[in-house]
C-alpha cells in the first residue's frame, strides 16, 4: 500500500495554530472573544434535477448541496465549523442537523427564523462527536414545493480506522406521477409509483477488490418508510448507529433495517460480487450491485474489526432516579403541532433538569409505525424489564403500531430541543414538539 502524503488544509493550519498559542492567544486572534473555527462548511439549498427514469426527461427536484466539496463534506471530531448557508430556493428555509448533539444550530425551530430566499446566514457548531451526521430540510416540509434531498456530513475519528475505503450510502424514496413528476413528501401520493435510489442512482455500482475492508455508511435518506437493506453473501458487521460506536454484532441476515433518518455504520469484507437488496415490507428489489474485480494481497489475514473510538457518551445511565415520563405520539390532543404551526411559546413536552437522566415511555397509538426522533441527545433503547438497554445509541426509532418503545438518556445539553413524530405513511405530517434542559 503506497504511504499517504497529507498536504496541510485550513482546518488543520487553524488547528496546529490555535494549539500552538494556546485558548487565550486564540481568543486574542479572533478578537479576544470566541475561538477560530477550525473548518468551514458552504450549504447551498438550490434546484436540481435527478435520472430517474432512465432515456426519459430528468425529474425536477430541491436539494441541500454542498458548495465546493466534491467527495461530500468531512469534519472532524473537535471542530470549531463555521456553517456558510445560502437559500437558493423560493422560500424560507434552515438544515436541520441529525446526529450533532448539544448545538444549538442543529434545530431550527427553536426560535430561530429560517433563512430567506435569495440570502446567506453564518452560523458556527463545535462538532463533539465522531460519526455519520445527516442534514435536511425536513422540519419545512410544509412549505417544499419539490421533494429535497438530504446531505450526508461525516465527522472524522480524530485517529486512524483500520479500513481500505469509507463510502456513503445514501438511500432515497420518491414518488413520481406518471409525468415523471415528483410528490414531496406530506402531500397525497395518489397516482405515484414508488422508486428507490442510492446516491441518487436507480441502480448504482460499487466497484472493489476482493479481501477489502470497507467502511460502509448506510443513511435511510426516505422521509417516511423503514427499510431492509442487504448485501448478499457477506457478513454486515454493524460499528456505529446513529452516528455513535457500538459494540460490534453481526447485522441479523446480513440485513440492516433503518428508520427514516437512520444512519448504521458497517463494515463488510470484501470476497466477491454481489447484490444489494432493498426490502420497503412489501417487496424486495435489486437497487445497485458490489463488483469485485482482482484480489487484494495482504501480509496478515483481515482481523475481527476492534470497536470504534468512544464519543465519550456516559457508560451508565441512573435509571433510578430518572425522571420518568409517558409520550403518547401523534396524539392531537398532546401538544404535538405540524411543524408549519410549531411554537417555542408552547408547553414543553417535559423539563428536566441538566445532569439528570430520563426515561420516556414512548407509546404509538397510530394503527401503522411511527417514527421517534430525539434532538440535543442519544438515547439508549431500553430492555422490556427496564433492567437493562441495547449496546447502542440512537437518535431515531421506529415504534410498530399499538406498541410502547422504552428509552433513557442524559440531559446533559442545556437548552430547548425538539421531538418528533410521523407515521410511516407519505401523506402524514410530521409534528413536533419540544423539551427543556435547565
């Protein structure tokens, strides 16, 4: 394997400088106030048109792009990152942030206005996690006149993982009328065909040598519908969800099954081509291929994959003296309110106070899943005996219908942050409502 020469960028100039002076000179540089960002990000909300049905017109869509960063978007854990956002788009809008816990940024609707067309907002998030972050405009639902895309956003293990590649995934459901049009998501599907893409392609190929490791980054882009997917004939290490480490398990079939938002970092050792299959729990199809081409010599045989870097989340959670508290979601009569009609000046779904665990019983009353999304913080999924939790974080859970999901985290980021709640249905709204960290 050749060495790799790294050339020093911004991030890492600003960086080695800031460590070089120390906290206080930094300050000094930067006015004697806050800290150098260390990276910079430019997001652009723009028009786009995607390939979707092949020797046809292309389909008119909204997307989150990223300006000037042609392999995506790559921080790093500890970045000071000053967010550059430009609305190109005919109505107000903001990113929402999925995975970056504790920044103020990451939730738009907290009192912050959206952006407006034709205008720029800076903004600046400490990124304190290692992992798979997404970004979207899915709290505006409501005022999208075209589907939108997603945007991945990796943030770097400050040491080195043992893999040969890192590549994104991104999973996407459109519906499309039979002019080729596409439905945004929360309007009447009526008339559509479903249609699944991976990194914007109906049949995408990963090319790879055999005996590679690869760092596979699964994100169920959708917006409403759990799914399966599956490479065949290979073992699906599961290494991180929702952005943060687990403890590595075999995923179950070779299946990851993903809610809406949901991220699962996998790896996947290489040893011959292969499908990926995806289930939407009606059907399963082929949505892309792995071709394996020439074999990869190694001095030792590839090892069982050691577990991620820590983010630091708690090892333990005090569920005995949690703060414990019943979510009814959806219900119209609990405080839940379309996002178009969302408040701050509305009652919280719950106080608690900073430092403190807490324990929701989250009960989905709604005849088909619903989807649970939890800002400012990473819950652990509880056992059904509450004696115990899963040996992961997530942000996103899907609840089957009629059932009651339990999980504990720990407030441990001040402020207001939002919860959220849709069915697993094209047409419904998503709601939300918000909870206080004093």
């Amino acid at each position: 394997m050749k060495p790799r020469i790294l050339a020093p960028d911004r991030r890492q100039v600003l960086a080695g400088l800031a460590a070089s002076l120390g906290a206080p000179a930094a300050g000094f540089l930067a006015g004697g106030a806050a800290p150098l960002p260390t990276a910079q990000v430019l997001l652009q909300a723009r028009p786009a048109t995607l390939d979707l049905r092949p020797g046809q017109p292309t389909t008119a869509i909204w997307e989150l792009a990223a300006a000037s960063h042609t392999r995506g978007v790559h921080l790093r854990r500890g970045d000071l990152c000053e967010v550059v956002f430009r609305n190109d788009l005919p109505v107000p809008l903001a990113p929402a942030w999925y995975g970056l816990n504790g920044a103020a940024v990451a939730d738009p609707q907290r009192g912050r206005a959206p952006t407006a067309p034709g205008t720029t907002e800076t903004s600046t998030i400490s990124v304190l996690s290692a992992g798979t972050l997404l970004t979207d405009f899915r709290l505006f639902e409501d005022r999208l006149k075209q589907p939108a895309r997603p945007l991945p956003i990796i943030a770097e293990e400050t040491g080195l993982v043992a893999v040969d590649r890192d590549e994104v995934l991104l999973i996407e459901e459109w519906r499309l009328r039979q002019d080729g049009s596409a439905v945004p998501p929360g309007q009447d599907p009526k008339d559509t065909t479903a249609l699944y893409t991976i990194n914007g392609q109906t049949s995408f190929e990963l090319s790879a040598s055999g005996n590679e490791r690869l760092r596979l980054r699964f994100i169920n882009g959708s917006q409403r519908s759990v799914l399966a997917i599956k490479l065949e004939g290979h073992e699906v290490r599961v290494m991180a969800l929702d952005g943060q480490p687990a403890e590595p398990f075999p995923a179950r079939n070779g299946a990851l099954v993903l809610a809406p938002g949901a991220r699962a970092d996998a790896f996947v050792d290489t040893a011959r081509s292969a499908q990926f299959l995806l289930h939407d729990g009606k059907e399963a199809r082929r949505i892309g291929a792995l071709m394996v081409t020439g074999w990869l010599e190694r001095r030792a045989p590839l090892l069982p994959p050691r577990p991620l870097p820590s983010n630091d989340l708690p090892e333990r959670l005090d569920l005995k003296g949690a703060l414990r508290l019943d979510v009814v979601l959806g219900a119209p009569d609990t405080g839940w309110a379309r996002t178009a009609n969302f408040s701050t000046a509305s009652d919280p779904a719950f106080r608690t106070k900073a430092g403190r665990t807490v324990m929701l019983a989250l009960k989905n009353p709604a005849p088909v899943a619903t989807v649970f999304s939890l800002h400012g913080h990473h819950f652990r999924l509880l056992d059904k005996l509450d004696d115990g939790w899963k040996p992961y974080w997530l942000d996103t859970l899907a609840i089957e219908p009629g059932q009651t999901e339990r999980i504990a985290f720990a407030a441990t980021s001040p402020g207001r942050w939002l919860i959220e709640s849709v069915v697993t249905d094209w047409s419904a709204p998503r709601l939300v409502r918000w909870y206080g960290v004093e």
